[in-house]
C-alpha cells in the first residue's frame, strides 16, 4: 500500500488548517491524529482565532476537554 503524504497545516483561503475543520466539528479522533502529526495548535486564522476559539464557537465541549 503507498503511503499519501499531505501537510497538515495546509491552508485554505481563510488560513484555516485542517484541525479548524475537525475542532468545529467535533471530530476528536481526526483532531487527535491531526495533532500527532504535526499539526500546530496555536496557528491563527485570518481573523486571529485558534482552533480551539472555533470548538467553543459552535459548542464542542469534548472537543475543548480534549483540545
């Protein structure tokens, strides 16, 4: 099986990661495997929030517990 290589503090338009998407989503497992791949907790978007200001926005309190 070949291995797929991505970056995971690649941004899109809002410079917004990847670990933006799964912190409001709630997506912990992703967030986890994000985060221990390398992904930066403390990158800031294009309006200065951090991934965590996005889990709080829509309410994921297991993702905040874990973030």
């Amino acid at each position: 099986m070949e291995s797929l290589l991505i970056h995971v503090d690649g941004e899109d338009s809002n410079k917004q990661t990847a670990l933006y998407f799964a912190a409001a989503g709630g997506h912990v497992h992703v967030a986890r495997r994000l985060l221990n791949a390398g992904a930066n907790l403390k990158h800031q978007d294009m309006w200065f929030q951090q991934p965590h200001h996005w889990a709080a926005n829509k309410g994921r309190v297991s993702m905040l517990e874990f973030l």
